[in-house]
C-alpha cells in the first residue's frame, strides 16, 4: 500500500528551501558589504582626512574649433556655467557671467559655456550673435551635462584651483551679483 503526499507538500518544502537560499545569500551579501565599507573607509582615513572628488573630467569643441579639457585648466577657478538657446533665463545671465568673467580672468578664473543643444546650428547663430569673449563648448549628446547631473537651466559650478567643485549656483544664486562674485574670489585668494 501506497501513502500519497499531496502535491503542495512538495511545494510547500521547495518554496521553504527556496526562501533559506535566498535569506542565507542577502545575509552574505550584507556581511561583505559591511567588510568592503569598513576598508574603503579606513583607506579614506589613511589617505586623507580631508579627501575631496575631483570635478568631473572630459573634452568638449569650443565654438572657435578647439578642443578643451577641463583637467588642463587646473590651477585656475573654472565656472561650468550650463545653458541651452531655448533656455530664456539662461540668455539673461549672459552679461551677469560676462561681468564675472571680465573681472576675474586676470587672476586665474575662466569661464566655460557649455551649450547643450541638440541643435548646433541654433546654438552658433545665437554664439555669433551674442559675441562671447570666453570659449563656448558644445555638449549636442548631453553627456557632460548627464555627468554633472544638470537638472535645471542654468547651472553654473564653480570648481577650485585643486579641481574640486566647490559651489553649485542656481539661477537665482548667480543673480546675486555680489554673493556670487565675493564666493568667485574666495576661491581665487585660497
């Protein structure tokens, strides 16, 4: 004679056994997280008490044809001011920044315009129009604006003579002429 299990006891067991597998792995996990945490953070320790990231690195063309890379311009205070043709809050701060920019650039400060137009051609008509006096660059595939997170328009960072990001001004914050420019040479008299 024959016991029949029902079919759901072997269910049952397999979704039980399952379940161990999948406690017994989130455990491991979490346990080789917490080691890889406790050496990343002794190794920072050891380094530097005070380590700081980089500004995010890359080489765009400039509205003139060459080439820039940000990690070249190290030892001078960089803006990153982002901005698009269709963005009517952008092409207002164009004087505030080139106020900014004609004050400082004797003393270590540039300037980079980073267009991120998918359009080209109506970003240089307005370039040409404009006549800018620091080097625009063109962002068209929006990867250096995905890198530095850009969410709204404009947004200007402004990185240190070392390469650190250091502020991140909004539209209103840039309007603020005198804040902006007293945090501008701050960073030029570190």
């Amino acid at each position: 004679m024959f016991i029949t299990i029902p079919h759901t006891f072997f269910i049952n067991r397999l979704k039980l056994a399952l379940l161990s597998c999948l406690v017994s792995i989130c455990l491991f996990n979490n346990v080789c997280l917490a080691n890889e945490n406790k050496d990343e953070e002794s190794n920072i320790e050891k380094n530097s008490a005070e380590a700081k990231p980089l500004a995010w690195d890359f080489t765009l063309k400039s509205h003139r044809g060459n080439n820039i890379k940000l990690s070249e311009l190290r030892g001078q205070v960089v803006a990153l001011n982002f901005w698009a043709s269709w963005c009517g809050n952008c092409l207002q701060q164009f004087p505030l920044l080139n106020s900014y920019y004609q004050q400082n650039k004797d003393k270590g400060f540039t300037l980079l315009s980073i267009n991120i137009d998918e359009d080209i051609i109506k970003a240089t008509r307005l370039i040409h129009k404009r006549q800018f006096d620091y080097p625009v660059l063109f962002d068209t595939f929006n990867e250096v604006s995905r890198l530095y997170s850009v969410d709204d328009l404009p947004t200007v960072y402004l990185i240190d003579r070392d390469g650190v990001i250091r502020y991140t001004l909004d539209d209103s914050q840039i309007k603020q002429q005198k804040i902006t420019q007293q945090v501008i040479e701050d960073l030029l008299n570190e």
